[in-house]
C-alpha cells in the first residue's frame, strides 16, 4: 500500500514538472507570433571566423553543411571550417579533407560525447596557435545545413556588440530517426 502511494507522488510530480515545461514551451509559441524579427544594421564584411563541427561517423550528411558553408554570401576567405572526427570508423574525415577542411581526428574510447570533442579541437587549436586567428567561432552539428547568408547575417549581430549568439540550423536528416528528430526541434 506504501509503495503504491509512493507511485503515485512520483506520479504527480512528473506531471506536474512535464506539464510546466509543456506551458513554457507554449508560451514561448504563442510570444513568438507577435515578436518582430529583429533586423541588425549591415556591417563590413572582415570579420575572420572558425567553423567548429564534432562529427562521429557523418560521411552521408557531412558534404551538405560544408557545401552550405561554401555557398555563403560572406567571404569564403574569411571562414575556415574545423571538424573534429570523433572515433570515427567512416570516411567523415576524408570526405571533409577533400572539400578543403582542416580535420583533427580523435580517438578516445573513455571521453565520448560532443562537447568533450570540442574540447579536444579548441586545445588542439589554442596548442597550435591558430585560435587566436579568429574573431569569433561558430558550432555546428554535422548534419545541418544553412541558409547562405547565415555567416553575413551572424556578422551583422556580432559586429553589433553580441559576443554570444544562437541560431536557427536546419537539419538534413530530421526524420531519419528519434534521435535526430528530437535533437532538429528542440536545438534548432
């Protein structure tokens, strides 16, 4: 009988927090339909800027966000596109060499996830002296694909004054499976 109402507490609670978190995500649908876009004012375009991208075994979807990263309106000079291969058993690395990347390979069986990837690419950077090439960086998961005058408009608000920005990014594979459908709507 105990263990029964303590189900049920358990319950309740985890209504209630989902339920909360269902309204803030309804209230910020709701405030975002009367929100005006915001437009930042044109600035130059001299800014020199680092694409991060952690990939694990990406080889099918990789080439889509490095051609949109290609395709952009901003000077192609001006960016350069990072990928940490992370235990990576496919081709990701070499098809992103082939297009032109830099790409550190890292093979750590312990330390798996993405941001210690990251990690593993900045102090590879910072190590190697280049990170202090760059004005600011931008992170990408593998499988989105920009818009191509993202990097111009991310300029804009960076040169505004913003020193920390997020993004809309679409994804390739979003109905591949619950995995990358979850992470397309909810980190879009």
């Amino acid at each position: 009988m105990a263990l029964m109402a303590l189900l049920t507490v358990i319950d309740v609670l985890m209504m209630v927090v989902g339920g909360v978190g269902i309204i803030y995500q309804a209230i910020c649908v709701i405030m975002s339909l009367f929100s005006k876009p915001v437009h930042f004012p044109d600035a130059p375009m001299d800014k020199r800027y680092a694409v991060l991208i952690s990939a694990r075994n990406e080889e099918n979807v990789i080439g889509n966000l490095i051609d949109s990263l290609h395709n952009q309106t901003y000077p192609s000079k001006l960016i350069d596109i990072w990928l940490v291969a992370d235990n990576c058993t496919d081709r990701t690395a070499e098809v992103v060499r082939e297009m032109g990347c830099h790409v550190v390979e890292r093979h750590d069986t312990e330390l798996i996830g993405k941001g210690y990837a990251l990690s593993y690419l900045l102090s590879t950077m910072i190590d190697s002296g280049v990170a202090d090439d760059y004005d600011a960086y931008f992170v990408f998961d593998a499988d989105n694909r920009l818009d191509r005058h993202y990097v111009e408009e991310m300029n804009k608000a960076f040169q505004s004054g913003f020193r920390i920005l997020t993004s809309y990014r679409n994804s390739v594979n979003l109905a591949d499976n619950w995995v990358s459908s979850g992470s397309a709507l909810w980190d879009g």
